[in-house]
C-alpha cells in the first residue's frame, strides 16, 4: 500500500508539473514512477496539433508555453454547470471570451533549476493574424477568423467549429509569443479559467498572503491582510483581481504566481482523494500538444522552478485600450538572460506576502 501511494503521488506531480508549472516550484520528485498510470493519464488528456513537426525546437533546453484561458466553456465550448459558475463567482458562461489572460515561458535547461516566466496580457505586439494587438487576444482573434471561414465553407456542427477553432487559436498564440520573445515553443499546456477552480478545489484551498487588506466587486475579491486560507471560489477570486491593486494588471501576475506556488505547498501533504481530484482536472480541463511525453518529463523534471516577470516600459491608451508599451529588444534580452542564470530563490522559506 505505502508503494501504491508513492507511485499515485508520483503520478500527481508528474502531471502537475506538466499542468501548473509551480507545482515544479517546491515539491520534490520521487522515484518509482508507475507507467501505466502515466500512460493512463497521458492518453486521457486532450491533446492538440498546433505545434507543427517541423516547428523549430530549442537548443537549450525545453520550452513550454503555458496558456490560461478566460473562457467559462469547457473544453467541447459548452456552458459549465449552473452550480459551478455560482461557485466560481466568474459571471455567466457567456463571459471572457477567449483570450489567453495567463502567458507563461516555462524555459527547463539542461541542468539546473527552471524558470517560469510571465508575459503580461496587455503587451502590446504584432500578432500573426497580422496587425498588433494585445498579446492575449492572438488566440480569440485566430479562433474566431477560423470559425467565419468553415462557415462560409458550409461546416455548421459546432463541436466542429468549437475543435477547429480552438486549434487555430492554439497556433496563433504559439507563434505570436514565440516571434515576440525570439524563442522558439517545444510543448504548449493549454488550461481553462474552471481548471483553476478545480485545482483548488481538490486541494482544499489554498495559503497565501497580502501585504494589505483589498476588494475588488468585479472579481468578487475581499480579503484581509495578512496570511490566509482561501476556498476554491476565493482562490479564482484571488487570481483574477486587477481592479485595485497598486499595478493593477501586472499586480495580478504576481497573485497567479502566488496561486501556482500555494499549490506546490498544499500538494506535499494532499491526500488519496485529493490527488484523484487533480488527475480528474487535467483530464476534463487540460490540453497538451501531441508530442507531450509526460513519461519523459517525468524522468527529467528540474525540482526547482523560480518565477520572473518580463518588463513592460509603461501604460498606453491606443484605440481606447490600456495597453503596455513594450521593448521587444529588451524583452528578448531579457528571457536570454533568464534562460542562462535564473535569478535566485527567495529567502523567506514561509509563506511570501504579495500586493
């Protein structure tokens, strides 16, 4: 029995690592892995065609795009339960839209710790529909285009519409971050806005903690300062609030990765119940591309992950919009930089307070 609960747990970090890269952040990886429950897994996680095989690969290592999406439709484009979304506080299924509001690099090196590096949503880029945009629109945008072109085509079954859009959407997203950042994109995971929800949810909630008390009505955010214990609903609250923080959306980046981090914590002590719960997540939320291999990522999974915020010049208006205004010389320098000496692990071993 004690074997059966090492390979479960080593499934369970093998998937989330592979899922939520701040899984990689604290939990260490443990050996016996039990194939056939990896295999088991990997076959039962839907998985996408959007990174051609011909696509360029890094030379230093791996590079995963991990992409979270605002959308409240399951992964077919169906509307969630009416009980979820009251759980989720998120509004109607109708909301969000596709945009991909969670961008992160996760660069893995050859040796080393890996670092996890976030793209801020409103970065202002060339998207690879043509013309700029936010960087997270280049997947709604791509979608939508794909949608209007089998329509006109004749094709009007809508989970067909829903697979093939999604796809285009997952091709855009990928060569728009990897022409902005210079690098080129190994593997992509692709998560929904009820994924978060879910992880929290088998987990039992979530520890983090705020330098000051905040509230936010449009994200259903209202918490005190100081260190607390956060529900499933109040976890998707926390990672979704922008409106009131001193940085507004760049502030927000700072609460997903408090939110990954807090995961990797709750994880050293989840249980039989909760591990399940965090399989049946990724099976019903998750989408990796199709040359994904857990079992191989398993094997050379880095136990430490350390997270970094590429830099924005400033805010603009463009088109009525607030946008970041950004340096993609500097960016690019940036990741390069990050890739070869990830910056160091923070001192305090307990709980970090954020904004």
């Amino acid at each position: 029995m004690q074997s059966r609960g090492r390979y479960h747990r080593t499934v369970l970090l093998v998937l989330v690592r592979t899922v939520w890269i701040a899984v990689c952040a604290a939990v260490l990886v443990v050996s016996g892995i039990a194939w056939s429950t990896v295999s088991t897994i990997s076959n039962g996680v839907e998985r996408s065609f959007a990174i051609p095989e011909d696509a360029p690969r890094s030379s230093s290592g791996r590079n995963i795009l991990i992409m979270g999406l605002t959308t409240r439709l399951d992964l077919h484009g169906e509307p969630l339960p009416d009980d979820v979304l009251r759980r989720m506080q998120a509004g109607e299924s109708d909301r969000g839209g596709y945009n991909a509001n969670t961008l992160i690099l996760l660069h893995i090196p050859a040796s080393g710790p890996a670092i996890a590096m976030s793209v801020p949503r409103d970065n202002l880029v060339p998207l690879s529909s043509g013309g700029e945009g936010k960087i997270k629109e280049a997947y709604g945008r791509a979608k939508v285009a794909e949608e209007e072109r089998l329509q006109a085509a004749g094709q009007h079954d809508k989970r067909t519409l829903e697979r093939a859009g999604r796809e285009a959407g997952r091709r855009a997203q990928v060569q728009t971050v990897a022409t902005f950042l210079n690098q080129p994109i190994d593997h992509l995971v692709e998560i929904s806005l009820i994924g978060f929800f879910h992880i929290a949810e088998g987990l039992g909630g979530v520890d983090v903690c705020l330098k000051n008390a905040t509230k936010d009505p449009l994200s259903g955010a209202d918490f005190p300062a100081g260190r607390q214990h956060l529900d499933a609903g109040q976890s998707l609250s926390f990672v979704r609030q922008r409106h009131g923080l001193p940085n507004g959306d760049l502030d927000r980046t700072k609460r997903q990765q408090a939110f990954l981090s807090a995961v990797a914590r709750r994880l050293k002590g989840a249980d039989v119940s909760a591990m399940q719960a965090m399989i049946d997540m990724a099976k019903q939320d998750v989408v990796l591309d199709s040359r994904f291999d857990l079992a191989d990522f398993a094997r050379n999974v880095p136990t430490e992950v350390r997270f970094e915020t590429l830099p924005v010049e400033g805010g603009a208006r463009v088109d009525g919009l607030d946008v970041n205004k950004v340096d993609p010389e500097k960016v690019r320098k940036k990741v390069t930089e990050l890739a070869k000496e990830p910056p160091p692990p923070p001192s305090n071993d307990g709980i970090p307070c954020i904004d």
